[in-house]
C-alpha cells in the first residue's frame, strides 16, 4: 500500500543582506517605472483624492463606500499605499482588499462604474501613457475582485461571464 503523498513547505527566511537586495531591486524597478511613465507618488496621490471624491458624489456606488468608510482620511492615505505598490512597485501596501470587498453587495454593475470613474479621472489628469498604465492595473483589479466576490457568493464565472449579485450577500463562518 502506498504512502499518502505529503507536500513539505519550506519557508525561507531572509538575511538583513537579502532584504537589503530585494529592497534596491523594488527600488530600481519605480525608479524605471517613474522614467517610462513620469507616474510620481504626487499624481498617484492627486489621482486617488480626486478619484474618491468622484466616487463619494456617485449615485451607484457613492451608497456602497459611505456604509462603510466613516473617515475618508484613513482610506485614502491606504489607497494612496495600494496604488504605489501598484503603479510603482514600491511595496509599501501591505493590504489585503479582497476579504474587504467579499462583504460587500456589490456586482458587474458596480465594478464597471468603478472602472468608468476611474478611467475617467485617469484620463482627465494624467498623459495618455500613464492613464493607460493606471487603466491596465486597474481592469485587472476589478476582474479579481468580482471573481472574488461571485466566488464568495456560490457563483463560478465561466469565461466572459459577469457577476449579477442576489442581494444578499457572503458573510465568513
């Protein structure tokens, strides 16, 4: 009789040296993101401020922010993190938005306006060159999150397909 087959994880822990390297990889991958698309931490921050205060004055999912975010300062300054870590690969978010988002009732519908404003801000402030970087991480953003929540909610979208919530919505055990 076989023995069930076992999976050893190993962890590797990392040198002061090590965290050193890796630290001036991520350093000089912004800097080279900074000089392809001019994208500084200012206009991520000019882009996140006047993205959510779009997003506050929003009829769909202005509802959906303000039953859950009573002090916009805390929320920005981690969105501000995000999309460093996300447009610049700074590494400075240490987040993890999907539990946060699982909770919520929200859809295709709602993911798409997002997408819309967002698109919108990008192209109102920034060069075409660094809209279309902030778009590209921000379409694959959106497509995770609903996977996620659909997923959350017992539904399995096949290729193409888009979530439509039940209105009710996923609570962890």
């Amino acid at each position: 009789m076989s023995q069930p087959h076992r999976q050893t994880l190993t962890f590797a822990i990392q040198t002061p040296e090590e965290r050193g390297q890796a630290q001036s990889r991520r350093d000089e991958a912004t800097a080279r993101i900074e000089r392809e698309t001019g994208i500084t931490q200012e206009l991520i921050d000019r882009l996140v401020d006047t993205f959510y205060g779009r997003v506050q004055n929003d009829d769909l999912i202005g509802p959906v922010f303000a039953d859950v975010i009573g002090d916009w300062t805390p929320h920005l300054e981690q969105m501000k993190l995000f999309w460093s870590s996300v447009a610049l690969s700074t590494g400075v978010y240490q987040g993890r938005p999907m539990p946060k988002h699982l909770k919520l009732p929200i859809d295709a519908r709602h993911f798409d306006r997002w997408l819309h404003l967002f698109e919108s801000t990008a192209s109102d402030i920034c060069t075409p060159v660094q809209a279309e970087h902030f778009m590209v991480r921000a379409r694959r953003i959106a497509q995770s999150l609903e996977l996620g929540v659909a997923s959350a909610n017992g539904v399995l979208l096949d290729n193409g397909e888009r979530y439509r919530g039940t209105g009710q919505v996923w609570t962890p055990e």
